[in-house]
C-alpha cells in the first residue's frame, strides 16, 4: 500500500484474460515493481507449462537476463521458458539458425527497439523477428516505451483490449531536488548530516560530472555507468575488460535483494539516466 492507496499488480489488471489471449499481440505498459515478471514467469509460465507450451523471453542486457534466467530457476520452468537477449537472437537470425517456435514472446525492456538504435545497427533484426510472429503471442513489456506503444496501437497492431496500464508509483521517493552544478555539493551534504536514515541517487547529466564528484566523494559513493562509457568512467564504475575487450566484472555496487528492494550499498549513488533503464528495469 502506498499513500493509503491500495496496490494494483500487474496480475490483478489482466485478471484470467491471458488465458484466451490468441497469436495476437499484447501491451504490458507498466512502472517499475508492479508485478510484470511475477506475472509472466509464476503465472504465464505456469500456465504454459502445465499446457506444454513454450516461451521465449527476450531481454536487452544480461544482467536482465541472469536475473530473469534464476527466477525460472527458481520455479523449475526451465522447460518453459528458454532466457535470452535480443542480441544473441540478431547474432542467431544473422547466421542463418533455426528459431524453433514458441507459444509466447516476451518483449521484455522493449524500447530497446528504439533506444538502442542509436548504438546497435541490428535492433531492426530482433524487431522484425518479433513483428512477423504471427502465431505466437507476443507480450510486449516496459515501463518507459510510450512513442512505440502508441504506435503498436495507432496502427491496430494491438488491439484496444489487449493494453493493459499501471501508472508508475513514485511514492518510494522521499525528496526530489533541482539544481545548479555549484549547488550540489551542498545539498548532499546538508542531506547526509540532518538525515541519518536517507540514501540519495544524483543523476548527473555527463560521465565528466560523476567523475567531478568523484573527487569530492571519493569512496564514500557509489558510481554507476553503462559499459560504453569512457575508460576511466568505467574504471571508476566497476567495469573490468580482459586484453580482447569483452567484459569480465560488472559494477557490484547495486544489490537486488527482492522483487520489492533494490538498493546501493553506501549513502550516495553517482548515475546517468542509464540507471532508469539497466537498473529499475530489471525489477519488473
């Protein structure tokens, strides 16, 4: 329950309609914790299962998918549901594999359609795989895909009935504070001597601000920052590289103890908006 208001989960808006869903296409378009992995691993894949369909769940980064991988652990659906990233379906489409067919296709994060675009050449390659299923039913799921799931409804690809919206729930955040850049240092510091129990995230707009305050800081924060950003972010960050290039340690400093608590271990957190999307994403 949150501001007194009772808590909708995403099983509770669809209700048993999954059950006559029919190689159609369906939109999850839902905030962060609000139940859309619950539903589609303990409840569609439990549905699948117990009627030997398969599904295949698609995901934008591995991380996403290791977690998504140990919930169907979890609940022994490996059967079910085969895990895997949209990249490694491209790599597999480009080389000419067998797509055996699934049932279901979750289209989990998938704004990664569009907002990798701009970095990935073959997002196209997923994005028409999963478009011409036409006997599947595909599951479209995200909490920030607004311009693509108006399109998926502006062009009667989903029908009116099969979108399905939870508003997102803010109420975990306590304060929210705008700033000038000399103002900053400021605020963190007023926060973390008068409020003892607080933990604050600082969006910065550039990898140059994080490393700025990483002077100040210095151990006492936690930085987060994609695998593309530069060296020294990254080295800053937690992100290791072997002598090829391929990634062998991944920042740690993010704890995942449940669906409901994702936290940071020290009291200050270091981001660009691309927490939003590898972090709270996850926790669906």
């Amino acid at each position: 329950m949150a501001n007194g208001k009772q808590k909708i989960w995403v099983s509770d808006l669809i209700g048993n309609d999954f059950k006559r869903w029919n190689n159609e296409f369906v939109i999850l378009d839902c905030g962060t914790a609000c139940g859309k992995t619950y539903f589609c691993i303990r409840v569609l894949g439990k549905y699948a299962a117990k009627r030997k369909r398969r599904i295949l769940y698609l995901c934008n980064r591995n991380k996403l998918k290791n977690q998504t991988y140990k919930q169907v652990r979890d609940e022994k659906l490996q059967a079910t549901i085969y895990v895997t990233t949209y990249q490694n379906l491209q790599n597999k489409i480009q080389r000419g594999e067998h797509i055996p067919h699934y049932d279901y296709i979750i289209a989990d994060e998938c704004h990664y359609f569009t907002t990798d675009a701009g970095f990935n050449d073959y997002t196209d390659v997923a994005y028409n795989y999963v478009m011409k299923q036409k006997e599947s039913v595909v599951v479209f799921v995200s909490a920030t895909a607004k311009s693509f799931f108006k399109y998926l409804r502006d062009t009667n690809k989903v029908k009116k009935k099969n979108s399905y919206r939870l508003d997102k729930d803010y109420s975990y955040v306590s304060k929210l504070y705008y700033y000038q850049s000399d103002e900053l240092p400021g605020i963190i510091d007023d926060i973390l001597a008068n409020e003892s129990d607080s933990k604050i995230i600082v969006f910065c707009n550039s990898g140059d601000r994080i490393l700025e305050m990483s002077k100040i800081y210095g151990d006492n924060a936690d930085y987060f920052c994609s695998r593309n950003a530069q060296k020294r972010l990254r080295d800053l960050c937690g992100w290791q590289v072997d002598g090829n290039g391929k990634i062998i340690a991944e920042p740690n400093c993010i704890k995942n103890y449940s669906d409901d608590l994702i936290t940071f271990d020290k009291r200050i957190l270091f981001t660009t908006s691309v927490f939003t999307s590898t972090i709270f994403a996850e926790n669906s």
